[in-house]
C-alpha cells in the first residue's frame, strides 16, 4: 500500500501518515489518515479526496486532506488552513521542484548533445543538434543554479527559452526537419510547473521580508 509521511511543523518528526490503495482504473481509494500510528479518519475514494475531508489531531487543531486536481497525485495537505512542510502546494516544495526540472531539462540536453555528438543519434545531426543541445543544457544549467537561488528573472528566462524551443521545433517538424516529439512534449510537460514557480518564489521572498530579523 503506497504511503506518504508528513511533519505537522517545520523541522518536526513526520508523525502524520497518508496511506491509500489503488483500483483498477488507477483512482484512488481506501485513503487512511494516520496519526503517531493511530488511524484518525479515512477518505473512501477518489472523488472525496478531490473534495476534499477535515479531521482533527490529537492537539485540537483541524488537519484538510484534499487532492490538489484530478490530473495529479498530488496532495494538498493543510494544519489550521496553513499548508504542511510536505504538502505539494507548499511554496517550498513548488519552488525546489522549479530548480530540480530545470536542471534535469539542463542534463537531458547535454546527454542527447553528447550522443549526437558521438555521432550515435542520427535523427538529431540533421539540425547539427550536438553543439545546439549541449550550449542549451549549460545555458539551464546556469539558470537553474539562479532560480535555486531564488531568482525570478531565470525562472521567467527559464519559461520563455522554453516556450520559444517548443514554437520552433514544432515548426521545424512540421517541415520535416525534426522529429524528436518526445523533446517537444517534455517541455510543453514542464512549462506548467514552471510557471507555478513563479508565484511560489514571490510568496517566499514575501514571507521573507516580513520574517523579523534579529537585533
């Protein structure tokens, strides 16, 4: 049975345990809400948890388990209307996944611009990809090591390099001249999360600036 653990505070001991089971049609199902191992509720399927369900810890304070769309497995898990340290809509963890595909876009481009340049991916020499993929996976990987840094100006740079390279490789396979579509579809793929990074870069840089500082 699939699990995923959670620390109810920063820092803290992964006490809350999500465990669930799965049908034939991949939904989910039988969604058990662990507490320190004791069971403290249970969501039945797929369509309440996308709903939605509300329980209370031991402490009194009320825990929301809710699926973030119908699209993912991802998991919006809330304390107090306050989103876990684990929880996929945490700031924290849209932002780190941010950097973490920039970078894997970065690596993928200098394999496939090795390969090409080895002279082992024929389809890809016909744009003379070698050095074109390997200068784009320096060029992520500069920009990923900015937004790691929280930069919002190599996110947004991130996205539309993206945005252009899927326009014009879907141009060039339309003409012929490309047909590695595997390459388009992981952009379009990572456009998406992308761009939730970006909101999630201003609210840390917000809660940042009103964080108090120490004298």
């Amino acid at each position: 049975m699939p699990k995923r653990l959670f620390s109810i505070e920063e820092g803290k001991e992964k006490r809350l345990e999500i465990s669930w089971k799965l049908n034939w049609k991949l939904s989910w199902q039988d969604i058990i809400i662990s507490f320190d191992e004791q069971m403290i509720g249970i969501i039945p399927d797929q369509i309440s948890l996308h709903n939605g369900k509300n329980f209370i810890l031991p402490d009194g304070s009320e825990l929301k388990v809710q699926q973030l769309h119908s699209l993912s497995y991802g998991l919006r898990v809330s304390r107090n209307g306050q989103p876990l340290p684990e929880s996929d809509d945490n700031p924290k963890i849209i932002y780190k996944n941010s950097y973490k595909i920039i970078y894997f876009f970065a690596i993928i481009n200098l394999f496939i611009g090795s390969l090409s340049a080895l002279g082992k991916v024929e389809i890809i020499k016909q744009l003379e990809g070698d050095f074109i993929f390997i200068i784009i996976g320096l060029v992520f990987l500069i920009l990923g090591y900015f937004v790691q840094r929280r930069s919002l100006m190599a996110l947004k740079l991130s996205i539309l390099i993206m945005l252009i390279g899927s326009f014009l490789e879907f141009c060039f396979a339309t003409m012929g001249l490309f047909t590695y579509f595997s390459y388009i579809v992981m952009q379009i793929l990572f456009i998406v999360p992308l761009f939730q990074g970006i909101d999630a870069i201003k609210r840390i840089n917000e809660d940042s600036k009103k964080r108090p500082t120490s004298a």
